[in-house]
C-alpha cells in the first residue's frame, strides 16, 4: 500500500510517500480502506519528534480515517453491526495516513448520513477529543456559558457547534477578523481577538463580573492564570494542549475559595474501551445533529495525500479555519 511516513523527524519536507505491507486486523479489530485521513496538530508535533505514538502503534502519523471496511475481526464486526464494504470513520492511534489502517472496532462510527468520505474524515479526532473534555471533564450544561481558546481551530470550530448544539452561551478568542466572522457563523456569541484584547477582561465585562463556567484551554503557560482569573464560582478549567508552554503560576488560593477545578487530559494513549465509551456516546448524542445538519463539519483544505507536507506548513501558519484533510 501507499503511505506518508516521517523519514526523520524535521520540517513538512521529511514527510515522504512510500510503500508499506497492508497492516492485518487482529482480535477486535477492523481495516479500513482509506479514501480520506484527517491532519492534526498532534501530527505535526510527532513530524517534529515531540509527540512518539504510544508503545505498539504504528509509526506512520495520522489519528483519523475514512473509508470502506475491507476486512475484520469477524465475530467482533457482527457484534458491533459492521460488515465489509460499509462506510465508516474511525479514531486511531497512529497509521492514518496510508491506503490501509488498523482502527478497533469500538472506535469506529458509521459514516453520519449525507456526509462524504472526506467531511467524514474530519470528525473522530475532534468530536472524540471535544466530548470527552468539554462535557466529561469539563460537565458543561445547558445554560453555562464556555471560552473556547482558538476558534478557529479544529478543536474550536467543533467545540463552537457542539456547546450550542447542546444550549451553552458560547464566547471564543481568535486572532483574525476572518476567523472571528467564521465563529460567528458557526453560533459562538461573542468573539474576542486575543491579539488585540485582553481575553480575561473581556469576559468578566461580557458576564457582568460573574466569570465563564468552562473554559477549553489548547494555550496553557501564562494564559491559565488569566483564566483562573475569569472562571465562575465552581468554574472548570480543562487543559488540551500546551502551545503556550508546560508551566503555569495562579493564585492557588482563589481556586480554593472559588471551588475551581484545573483539570485536563490527552487522548492518544488511553485505552480502547475508554475510547469506545466515547464513540458510544457520539453516536447516540452527537451523530443525529451531523445527520440533521444542527452540526457540521469545517473542512478548510483538502490535499492529495503526497502532498501532506503542504498540508502541514499550512497547518503550521495558523492561517486555516477548521479541518485539513489528505484525499487517497
């Protein structure tokens, strides 16, 4: 089969097209053949040699497909409703991009009805990523008010749709006009350009003093601070990235008399049946909105698979709103 690989770690230009065995599906698991695979800022990070995948996965980079089921774990796909040539997205470990990727069958979901291969493809890594810290962890409800920190992003415009979907006041930061507009057309109620605004004032005047109840942090390093500062009684804080750097200084006091919770998490490297209880929870609360269009996906680029390096230094400019995508 065909695949991009990391041929040392470095620049886009070290990710290079190859030929690699056909992966073989083991005891609960599936492969997928690949139309589409999803790109990521993990990706770019394990490009980079900052982010190795976990202990028995593949070195190819990729977390997200989508395609045709091509072969299983036959007892395993019949118990879970798949059969071979069915449409499906799956969340991965690594192997996506390829023609060919091993998924586990509880972290495959049918492909939602009237979305293609690629939108598709932009979906597991974020939808997964999304529900498990902004309503998991992060327990926001209907009628709490959330800062998402970039909204633009993948995780942003995600966040963006599924925190309104579910009747949250949604306020984002972003750093251009162009993305501030595509976030408002997305439902995020108040946008605040962090490059020009202090994000952390914004929100205490847009909540009249009273503080967000959930922030989603992918900054960390000296934003937590501010955002400890602008988080309701009882507020969440939860950590999904460290773009700002791994050490944060805040009043440890006003958490304690505010009942703050700083929380976080990485998906990556945990168990699949911690992420097939996800996957069971998009599919029954979060696959009829993609179904019904009350959500959809963002796709800003899509590319030929050989050309991923161009993917990724458009990932690295910051200057895409939403999902990139590679075609097979």
């Amino acid at each position: 089969m065909k695949a991009v690989e990391i041929s040392s770690f470095g620049p886009p230009e070290v990710l290079r097209l190859t030929d690699r065995p056909e992966p073989v599906a083991g005891a609960g698991e599936l492969v997928i053949a690949v139309t589409a695979s999803g790109v990521n800022r993990p990706d770019v990070l394990q490009r980079r040699g900052f982010y190795p995948p976990p202990a028995g996965a593949s070195d190819l980079p990729g977390l997200e497909v989508a395609g045709t089921v091509a072969s299983g774990d036959a007892q395993a796909m019949q118990f879970a409703g798949f059969r071979v040539g069915e449409r499906v997205c799956a969340l991965v470990t690594g192997g996506g991009y390829a023609e060919r990727c091993v998924a586990p069958i509880g972290q495959c979901l049918p492909v939602p009805e009237g979305l293609t291969d690629i939108e598709a493809a932009s979906l597991p890594e974020t939808f997964f990523t999304v529900w498990s810290n902004v309503f998991d962890r992060g327990a926001l409800k209907k009628g709490e008010t959330i800062l998402i920190q970039g909204g633009g992003s993948g995780i942003g415009v995600t966040a963006i749709q599924l925190a309104r979907a579910a009747g949250a006041t949604v306020i984002v930061t972003v750093g251009s006009d162009d993305k501030a507009s595509a976030c408002i057309a997305l439902g995020a109620q108040h946008v605040i350009n962090h490059r020009t605004q202090d994000f952390a004032a914004e929100v205490l005047g847009l909540t009249s003093g009273r503080g967000v109840d959930v922030v989603l942090d992918i900054v960390a390093g000296d934003y937590v601070a501010r955002e400890v500062g602008c988080l309701a009684d009882d507020g969440r804080l939860v950590i999904i990235s460290v773009q700002g750097g791994k050490s944060a200084s805040f009043d440890a006091a006003e958490v304690m008399r505010r009942r703050l919770t700083i929380t976080g998490s990485t998906l990556r490297s945990r168990s699949v049946e911690f992420k097939s209880a996800i996957a069971r929870e998009l599919r029954s609360k979060v696959w009829g909105w993609l179904a019904s269009g009350v959500v959809k996906p963002v796709v800003f680029g899509v590319f030929p698979a050989f050309q991923a390096a161009n993917a990724h230094a458009l990932m690295e400019s910051n200057r895409h709103i939403g999902k990139l995508v590679l075609s097979w």
